[in-house]
C-alpha cells in the first residue's frame, strides 16, 4: 500500500491530539476491521519481498538479498562485508543445490563462479525441501569470504511470514490499547490502524473485502491481495467518496475516546516526508 501517497488525503489537523484518557478501555474491533489489520500484516510481509524496503522491517534491520547480491558484496570485499552484515538478519531467496544432514544444513552454490551459500536450519523446516528448487530463507550472518558465505539461526520463508505478520499485528493492536509506545515502529503502526477503522467504515457492501470476510473457505493469498487492492484504491479517491472525512473525522474522535495517542499519526507523516 503506497502510504506515503494516501497520506495526502488525511486530515492531519489539530483534530489530532493526544488523549489524556489512558484508562480508557482500548478500542475494540469489529470482525472487518480485524481482518483489514491482517491483511494489512501480510502485505507489509509481501511488499518487502517484491522491493526489498520497508519501516517495518528497520527495527530490527532486516536486508533483503539475493544470491547474487550476496556474491557481488563478499567476492568485492568479504571483510566490508562481515564488518556490515554479521550478525545481522537476512531474507535470503535462492535455488536450493544441496539438502545435507538430515535437512539441517542446506547449500546454494553458484555453478559459474563457486560461490557457496551454507544455510544452517535452527529448527527442521515445516516444509520438504528438495534441491532444482527455490525458496526464501530467514538467516542471520555467520561468516563470509570470498567464495562462500555461512548463515546460521536459519528458518524458512513461511516460518518467518507468520512470525512478523503476527508482529505487525500485535503491533497495530498495542497502538489501539495504548501500549508499548516507546516502540520506534509504533507511528507505522497508528497508521495502519487509522487506514483499517476508516476503511471498515466506507467500503460498500458488496466490498471484495467484506465479501471475503464472509465466505466460508479459507482465505487466499489472492483474496488478500483483492481486498488490498480495494482499500487502496478507495484512499486514492478519497475526496470523491461521500462520507469519507465524516468517516475520518468519526475514528478520530473514537480513538481519542479509548485513549489512542493520535500523536503517533502525525509522527508517521513526518517520517515519510
């Protein structure tokens, strides 16, 4: 979702201040505006793999790289390498060469040049992994020179996935029950929360999202994606909706009243200047 350009048609006036009601009970979610939070989560999740950058995965860092921009960085300069990356985590996508030990450690090997990627598993992979195919892997950087790199506390992509998109959401939802503030993600967090309670409220009734919300199967990845889509082009055209500052202006006042630091929204505006 392109905040930075939704942003434009949010009201930040002095309508946002902060609550002094902290005892306030925390807001409580309708079954739509829960799910618009969860996939909100999950397209965080799929937006950083498709460019690579977002707030959400800069406290803690986390890089995203590929094998071959692994091989550029440590046959360039292994030591500038380690010096800026060990220790760190890393989503790492790659063709799998080689399943050793049982599945614990993993091999990508670049057949041209010889550059070796060794994935050590912390934990057995929920998935099979069979070598010709790819996968995203979870990592934190060991060690590296100029022809190999070691990657150690390893888990799958889809581990990984369920792991941050549950963050993401216990994140909008302590910024919903004023917890946690001092967390440096929480105005990325307000906002998601504002965009989930506005669009709850304007999206029609024949929404891909509320629609989705109340079928019987399991949601796909796909579905998600169509709601996402919807909520993004509704913000889009926020000032030729009816009723969308109304709407604005009504979660404002509902989250002042359950003690939300609006504040938080401003702050979020301010970092994507």
């Amino acid at each position: 979702m392109k905040l930075k350009k939704l942003l434009a048609s949010i009201a930040l006036t002095g309508a946002l201040v902060s609550s002094a009601l902290s005892a306030s009970a925390p807001y409580a979610l309708s079954p739509l505006e829960n799910y618009l939070i969860e996939s909100f989560a999950w397209e965080q999740y799929e937006g950083f793999l498709n460019t690579g950058s977002s707030t959400l995965f800069e406290n803690p860092k986390v890089s995203y790289l590929t094998v071959g921009g692994l091989l550029k960085a440590c046959s360039t300069d292994p030591k500038k390498f380690i010096k800026n990356f060990k220790g760190q985590h890393i989503l790492l996508n790659g063709l799998v060469s080689n399943v050793l030990n049982s599945g614990e450690l993993l091999q990508i090997k670049k057949t041209t040049s010889g550059f070796t990627v060794d994935i050590h598993l912390s934990t057995p992979s929920e998935i099979e992994i069979h070598p010709g195919k790819k996968y995203t892997f979870y990592c934190r950087v060991a060690n590296a020179s100029k022809n190999s790199i070691t990657l150690d506390s390893c888990m799958s992509g889809q581990r990984y996935e369920k792991i941050k998109t549950a963050e993401i959401e216990t994140g909008i939802k302590n910024f919903l029950a004023s917890k946690d503030q001092s967390n440096p993600n929480m105005p990325t967090y307000a906002m998601l929360a504002y965009m989930a309670l506005v669009s709850a409220r304007i999206l029609p009734e024949n929404s891909v999202c509320r629609e989705t919300l109340e079928g019987e199967n399991n949601r796909t990845d796909a579905d998600v994606r169509s709601c996402n889509r919807e909520v993004a082009q509704l913000w889009e055209n926020a000032s030729q909706i009816k009723g969308f500052d109304e709407a604005m202006d009504s979660v404002e006042r509902d989250l002042s009243r359950h003690g939300a630091d609006l504040d938080m929204i401003r702050k979020a505006a301010t970092l994507m200047d």
